[in-house]
C-alpha cells in the first residue's frame, strides 16, 4: 500500500503475528511489538503511517503508549484493539488521546481490520494535505504581505518625493517672480543656495516659501495702511 508502515503493538505474540500476517498480505510494510516500551523506541527511531495497538499490556498500557505516540509523531494514525473489559478505555482513546477508530477483539472478520486500517490510513493522508494546503496558503500569505509592505514602502517614499518636487517647483516659481529669472536660473540659485548651506533642496524651498509668505503678509499690511496726505 505505497508507502504506508505500521506498527503492530501487542503483548500476546499469536495475536501479533497474526495481525502481522494480515497486514503484509495486505501490502503494508508492518513492524512489531509485544511491549508498549519497545514500541516507544521503535517510534523514536522510525517513522510510520499507523500504529494498531492493544489496550491493555503489562507495565506500559496503551493509553499511556498512544500519549507517547501522539508527542513522538503527531501525524500518525491510531487504532486500538480492545476487549470488552477495556472498552471505557479505548472510548478515552477515541475522546482524549486521539485515536482514530477502535477493533473489539476478537475479530469478527479481516474485512473488519481491513476497513478500519483504510480508513484510517485515507484520513491521515486528507490531515497531512490539509496541513500541507494551509502551509502553502501561509507561505503565500506571507509573501503577499511582504510584497504589499514594499510596495507601501515605495508609494510612501514617491509620496514624500513628489510633494518634495512640489515645494521645489513652488519656490522656483516664487524665484522666477519675484527676481525676475528664468525657470532654469531659479532652480540653479536654489540648487546653489542649499549646497552653500550644507541643506537638502527641501529645507531652501520650505524656507523660500516660508519667507514669501511673510512677505506676502507684509504687502497686504502696507496695501491696508492709509496713504500719506
């Protein structure tokens, strides 16, 4: 079945092997275990699809495996074999430990073990692509964020360049009034103006226009005056 591997974990070496038969008739590629702790090893070390496991085994239960399981390979699938006497416990299983589908033993039929592993199995590969969707759509996310914070950047930055130019063309033109010059003479004087001063083309406008501001305030003062008799 692909690349699908799974782990058998039962204390009872003829349930074991048994399960260990079906499965690799099946097509899987199936590894063992008659102890809980020899399965928590074999998950540190190697990676697998789905763990079908017996509730209920000396020292190490399968409760306390499948929390092993779920901190060592969260994406694995989970089956649990239970009898009758340990049914409550793989219902918390299901509930709590997040175990996919649980098998009464003893078995009614192979179709029944084969139904539970398939379907398990798909449900794990529809989890693994959803995962991988919603890292696709975050990466994107991401990029498209950053692609819209530079181009804000940009816009900003010719923003703050055109209403430059704006204030530039704005005291050239007040130059061009005022001094009679014409537009490439004042856009030199300014130039000239802000170099002799260690300013930035900005700083000369602003104050050009500042100043003829003031100036304007002033004519419209003396227009207002009452002439001398």
């Amino acid at each position: 079945m692909g690349n699908d591997r799974i782990l058998v974990v039962d204390d009872d070496v003829q349930i074991l092997h048994f399960l260990q038969r079906c499965l690799t008739e099946a097509g899987y590629e199936v590894a063992t275990a008659s102890e809980a702790e020899a399965a928590v090893r074999q998950l540190r070390e190697e990676a697998f699809s789905l763990v079908l496991t017996d509730m209920k085994m000396p020292e190490m239960d399968g409760l306390a495996l499948l929390k092993e399981a779920r901190r060592l390979r969260p994406d694995v699938a989970i089956i649990v074999l239970t009898a009758h006497g340990t049914f409550e416990n793989a219902i918390a299983a299901l509930r709590e430990e997040g175990a996919y589908d649980y098998l009464l033993k003893p078995l009614e039929t192979l179709d029944v073990l084969s139904e539970a592993v398939q379907k398990a199995l798909a449900r794990r590969r529809q989890l693994l692509q959803d995962k991988e969707l919603m890292r696709e759509l975050e990466e994107e996310n991401r990029t498209l964020s950053q692609e819209v914070e530079t181009r804000t950047r940009e816009l900003t930055l010719a923003q703050h360049k055109l209403e430059a130019w704006k204030l530039v063309d704005r005291a050239r033109s007040i130059l061009m009034k005022r001094l009679g010059l014409p537009a490439d003479r004042a856009l030199n004087l300014l130039r000239d103006k802000s170099r002799s001063e260690q300013r930035t083309l900005q700083d000369t406008a602003s104050e050009i226009v500042a100043k003829d501001a003031f100036f304007m305030e002033l004519e419209k003062r003396l227009d207002n005056l009452p002439r001398a008799q």
